[in-house]
C-alpha cells in the first residue's frame, strides 16, 4: 500500500509527509473534505502543525486523496485502532514486551503468544509496526502480568528475532 502511495506523491514531499502521519494515526478524510479521526474533526491547522506544512499544503493533499479514486477508498475508509496501551501500562499495572525481528518472518506472533499462553498470562493488546512507516518496526505485546526471564530467553529463540526487550 504504501509504495503505491509514495508514487503518487513522489513530487511532493511535504504531502507525503501529510500522508504518512495520518496512515500513522488513523486520520481519515470525509467526503465532505473533512480531516477526521473516527467522528472528530481536525482542523488543517492542526495537522499541518504536526507535520510542520502550511495548512494549503494539507488543503492540497485532502483535495488531491478526493480526486484520485485509490486514495479516497483508502482515507475514508481507515479509522483509527483505538488507544495504545503501551506507553500508559505502568499506571495501568501492565507490563509490555517488545520484539525486533524481521519484519517478513511469519510466525513471530504466534511463537511470542504460544510463550506467553505456556505461562497463564493474557496479552492486552498486540501491535505489529508496519514495516514500511516504521524503519525499525517492533511488534509491542501488553501483558497483563510480566514474563517470566525463562519466557524472554525462550522468545530470543525464536527464528528470525533479533532482540526483546520488556519493562
């Protein structure tokens, strides 16, 4: 998806920049030319900030995602996948492992959920980073109890891992 993306925007970096943050993000556009997340609106302002463009470029990619029939069933179509609780698990009682592996090697959450199932412990939440936003993407697990040092060196053996970090 995002290769087809880049192509299209490969003449205008400060919208793909645009772009990127609100794949990131979930932030979507209405038919109506809205900037939305889920139900709330955002101001071009707003994103334009984030990403540090003027708002006219933000003004130009929404148009230009509305013209172009890929785009618009992509932006009108994503929604954002709810909270992330990894940065938020300590105050939670939470605990988050994360993994680096190659991103093309399937099976690495099966194998880290098998690991962590062994051990009676229930994963909250799974995030996979998409390797092509992500440059060092991780797959982030909250746990609801934290893993045994057995459970971590048994998911360091997992082909394909590179590391694992917990806290």
């Amino acid at each position: 998806m995002w290769s087809r993306i880049a192509d299209k925007l490969e003449e205008f970096p400060a919208r793909l920049k645009i772009i990127r943050l609100m794949i990131e993000y979930g932030i979507g556009v209405n038919e109506e030319g809205k900037i939305v997340v889920g139900p709330i609106e955002i101001p071009d302002t707003s994103l334009a900030k984030a990403v540090g463009v003027d708002r006219r470029v933000v003004r130009k990619i929404v148009e230009q995602i509305l013209e172009d029939e890929n785009l618009k069933r992509i932006f009108t179509g994503i929604r954002p996948a709810g909270a992330f609780l990894a940065p938020i698990a300590k105050e939670l009682g939470l605990y988050v492992v994360e993994i680096r592996a190659d991103p093309t090697a399937p099976g690495i959450l099966a194998e880290a959920a098998k690991i962590i199932a062994s051990e009676g412990i229930s994963i909250r939440q799974a995030v996979a980073e998409d390797p092509e936003l992500f440059p060092e993407p991780k797959l982030i697990l909250v746990l609801e109890k934290p893993l045994s040092g057995d459970g971590l060196n048994k998911m360091l053996k997992i082909p394909r891992v590179k590391s694992v970090t917990a806290y």
